[in-house]
C-alpha cells in the first residue's frame, strides 16, 4: 500500500516559456496520495471521470489493447466493480468523461490513441452510466458512437472532454505543438464519418525547451505532451495535465473554450510523481483527481480550493 502524503504545491502563471517547475510564489495547492488503485486488472488507467450518479464514485478505463471495460473506484482507490461494453474494442482507449443530458448520465469513452499516427477514423463511444447498485446490468452497449477524423491528417490524442453545453466533444492533440484543439459534435449525422472541427493552436502551454527535446530522445519523456482534460461541475474550471504537471485555466462564459485555453495556464508539478494520465475534477470542484502509468498506480488528490486568483 502507498502511505498517505500531502504536500503543499505552489501554483505559478505560465506566461513564458518554461519547464514545469513552478514559482514559489501566488497561492498553493495540496497534493495528497489519497490511495491507489486497487485493481490488478488495470494496468494503465488512461481515462478518469467522476460519476454523475455517486459524488464518491469515479470511474476508470485502460489504455488500448485491454478488454473494454469500465472500473469502478471511490476516492481511496477501493475497486468498487466493472462493467464489460458490448459490440466495442479497446483499440486505444485514451480518456474518459462524464456528463448527464436531461438529467440522465453518460459516460464518453475516447478511443481516439494513435501512437503511429496512422488511423484514418476514430471512434467516441457514449454510454449510460452504469448503476452500480443493480447487480444484473454486468454488460452494456453504447447508446451510439461518434466516427470521425481529422481535417488535416491523423493525429494521436490522449485529451478528450464532453461539453453537453455545446452538444460537442473537445480534443486536445498531443505530438503537435502547440497542441492543436479541435470539436466534434456530440450527436453523429445518422450516417458517415464526421470531419473534425479544428479551432486553434493553444499556446499558454509551457513549451519544451531544446534540452527538454534532446533529453528526450534518451529518456523517453516527453512531459510537456497533454494526456488528459476535464471541465469542473460548476462550469468554473478547465484542467490540462501533461505528464508531470496539472494546468488551472479560469473559464468566462463570455468567451469561448478556445478563448478560456489560449488565456492564463495556473500550472503546478507534481513532484517526483512522472507519467500523470489521467484527470478528473471531484464532484464539488474542489480537487482534482490524477492516476499515473502502472499496476496498482498511487490515486492523486490535489484541493484546488482558494488557491486559484480570482
């Protein structure tokens, strides 16, 4: 088991080109293990949502290739159960997001990973939140997913989010950089392959340095590429995570996410933890949940609470 821990983390404004080491001054962040993930079956939890039905509930899915599946933890990282999807692979699952339409809950899984950046069509598949309590739902299907592709070439994208508000998932790409951001709608055309909506480059992203790029040639870390996103409950926050650092965005109603994502980053590493990927916002906004690569990976909690400017 990985012991409990906290640390506070001071957030800095990335408003020039830097690493992801943060300033020591503004407001801080507390980080803490809040356990691990208790599940042999998942060896890399590439996607993370809360649930719509249980505020201590999150849900979790593995990277491609494994069995496409949907786990259940609470925010100890106690397994809480599985729910097998039917007529789907997990090609390259990448993210997961929770939203409700109409008040009833979804779930949108991202299979939307290429590492050769070689797939033509990707696929989101949307599904009602399984109901943990009704033990005879063990399997369900998608309420329908969305094909698509890119207007300007294949592209292997980790960071995916629903945004039921503008009947669109948003995508962030993660070679490119800058990081390129792109729409698709919510609700496919009865038939065909949707065309991507490309929006922009989001450049308040710290960029690598040139030693941060030769160094990875060696290491095989390329900790400034985006893994995941999540827009908080209350509609207040936007969330990037890299691989070691998480970045705060303020969202204006009056502006658009494009707009909100090309503003102010508030960024904090996340210390001697490597290889973040996977991001959720906790029911009431407050914290944010991060899983990292591995069997059995530390569950991250980091209360944002008051320590973003307003």
């Amino acid at each position: 088991m990985i012991p409990l821990a906290c640390a506070a983390l001071a957030l800095g404004a990335c408003s020039s080109p830097a690493d992801e080491t943060i300033t020591e001054s503004g407001p801080r962040a507390q980080l803490i293990v809040a356990g691990q993930l208790q599940s042999d079956e998942l060896v890399e939890a590439s996607g993370l949502a809360r649930s719509q039905r249980d505020p201590e509930l999150l849900w979790s899915v593995n990277d491609g290739g494994s069995k496409p599946r949907l786990h259940a933890f609470d925010g100890s990282g106690f397994h809480r159960g599985r729910v097998k999807l039917d007529d789907v692979k997990n090609r390259d699952w990448e993210d997961l997001s929770s939203f409700t339409i109409d008040g009833t809950p979804y779930l949108l899984v991202a299979d939307t990973g290429d590492n050769d950046v070689k797939r033509n069509k990707v696929r989101l598949h949307v599904v009602l939140e399984p109901d943990l309590a009704d033990d005879a739902r063990v399997k369900l299907e998608p309420a329908w997913s969305i094909d698509f592709r890119y207007p300007d070439g294949p592209r292997d994208v980790e960071a995916v989010v629903a945004d039921p508000a503008n009947d669109r998932a948003v995508l962030l790409s993660k070679r490119d950089w800058p990081p390129v951001l792109y729409e698709v709608p919510l609700y496919p055309p009865s038939d065909g392959t949707v065309v991507a909506k490309r929006l922009g480059t989001i450049e308040s992203l710290p960029p690598p340095t040139r030693q941060d790029r030769e160094q990875a040639m060696f290491t095989k870390e390329w900790h400034w590429q985006p893994t995941a996103m999540d827009l908080s409950p209350d509609g207040r926050l936007a969330v990037v995570l890299t691989y070691r650092a998480v970045y705060l965005y303020h969202l204006d109603p009056e502006r658009s996410l494009y707009e909100s994502l090309s503003g102010q980053a508030y960024g904090f590493g996340l210390g001697n933890f490597r290889n973040a990927e996977s991001v959720a916002f906790s029911a009431d906004s407050n914290s944010i949940f991060v899983t990292l690569e591995g069997r059995h990976a530390p569950l991250l909690r980091i209360d944002i609470n008051g320590a973003l400017p307003e």
